[in-house]
C-alpha cells in the first residue's frame, strides 16, 4: 500500500493512505543507505505490520525545514516583532527557488505598523510580485487560499514570525500554539516542535518549526538564477556574475532604478565571501 507521511515524531512515522492513518516504523536498510523518509514522502508500507518499505524518489526537497515533495512555499516575513530583515527574506526565497518549489510571500503583523511604515512594505509586495513572487498581508486569507488551492504548501519563515497564527487562521480547528516574542532577546520563541502536514481545505499545508539564522545550501554560481529579476540575456558576457564584469545588464538595470538596491546587495553578500 502507497501512502505519503504527513507526521514525524521520534521515530514513529504517520503515514496517510487514502482515509486511513498508520503508525508506523521504518526499516534499518534506509539507515544503512545513509537515508531517512521525511515529511511528504511518498511511501510504500506493510500496512499489517505497520513498516516502511521504501521510499519514491522525491520531485524535491528542503533541508530547512526538512521537507519532501511539496509544490509551493509560503515565506512567512515579518514586518515587525522580530525585525524585518530582507536579507533574511532574500535567503529563504533563494532556497526555496533552488529546489523548484514556487515561492509565495507572506507578511505578517503588518497591523503592528505605523502608517508611516506601511508604504515601504506596499513597495516591497509591488515589486517582489513584479518579478513574478505572488506577496500578500496575511489578512488576505481568500488571496493566499487561491494561490495555494489544489496544491502541498510548506511554510517557512524565522521564529515567531507567525507561522502557527497563520495556519490556526487557515483553519479554526486545529489550534496550534502560539507564543509572544521575547522582548529581552527581540526574537521569537520556538512553538511548533515539528513538521506535519494538515489538510485543509482543498490543500495541505505543513506548518514547520522556525529558525533564528538560515544558511544558503546552495552554490554561490547559482545563486543569480533563483534572482528571477536577474535576466543576463543582454550581459556581454554568458557566465556573468553580475559583479564587477564590464557590460554587464543587472548592474546597468540597477542604475537604472529597475533593480530594487536592496537585492543587489543581498545578492553580493550571498555570493562574495
């Protein structure tokens, strides 16, 4: 029987086949293979016994959060409470585009704002959406809900940015817990312990434990693709780093106003150590 695991807790694995749910443990050959079925796994199991036998090949997978399989992610950014950093927000979404997952960003606690604030986060969801990265206030539930009909979603976002509120917001049933954020430590306390997937609706969605710092797994080379306002067609050169080569398009569509400053720079952090 061929299921997919919504739940991992220790080393009991839920698996979900159809209408039914069954517990169950995996076999020692996926530790000796250097391997472990994870969240969204698509996997064939000996119901009576209730074992993993093995595992598919995933379409893609995450390592933060530890995810498989899934077709879009919700990059949970907060304006405010912890900080926004765009740095943070420009690294996640790198990650997410490396493994062909479609991003959609979501900011949170945009009601916290002065009005004075709130245009620059108006520009930001402008232009992240320009580029072709659906954003949206978290209080536009029927908007999120549309991009993510019919589709696996996996949120993904900083510690206390509001992952838990979002999805308790999604669904009024399942009551995850939520906390405030240290004030002493100006960041988030961790509340979801792991990865599950939920239905919801026409979709399902996995809520995931949060992070305070984020690593880019992927190779410095490739990061100018997962920055999709980065069209190099016109670059003198076809390997372009969109760094200090002569003819270089980005840097002229960054002088241009075309490029928002604030990636270019993420991008050069991300890429020059």
């Amino acid at each position: 029987m061929k299921g997919r695991i919504i739940r991992i807790i220790s080393n009991l694995y839920t698996v979900e086949c159809e209408s039914n749910r069954y517990e169950c443990r995996a076999r020692g050959k996926f530790r000796n293979m250097g391997m472990s079925p994870v969240v969204g796994d698509i996997v064939e199991i000996d119901e009576k016994n209730q074992v993993i036998l093995s595992i598919e090949k995933r379409r893609n997978e995450l390592k933060r959060p530890v995810i498989a399989n899934v077709d879009k992610a919700v990059v949970i950014t907060t304006c405010t409470r912890p900080q926004f950093s765009s740095f943070l927000l420009d690294k996640m979404l790198v990650n997410v585009l490396a493994n062909d997952i479609e991003p959609i960003i979501c900011f949170t606690k945009f009601d916290l704002l002065k009005e004075e604030e709130k245009s620059f986060f108006y520009d930001l969801i402008d232009y992240y959406s320009k580029i072709g990265i659906p954003s949206v206030i978290n209080t536009e539930i029927d908007t999120l809900e549309k991009l993510m009909k019919n589709h696996t979603v996996v949120l993904t976002g900083q510690t206390g940015a509001g992952k838990s509120t979002l999805v308790n917001k999604l669904d009024k049933n399942l009551h995850l817990a939520t906390d405030d954020i240290s004030l002493a430590l100006g960041r988030g306390k961790h509340t979801t312990r792991h990865v599950e997937l939920f239905k919801i609706k026409d979709y399902y969605l996995a809520d995931t434990p949060g992070f305070s710092a984020l690593d880019i797994i992927e190779e410095p080379e490739n990061i100018r693709f997962c920055f999709l306002e980065f069209k190099n067609e016109s670059c003198k050169f076809n390997n372009c780093k969109h760094l200090s080569e002569t003819g270089c398009a980005v840097k002229r569509q960054l002088e241009e106003g075309e490029i928002l400053s604030s990636r270019y720079e993420n991008y050069k952090k991300m890429v020059v150590k």
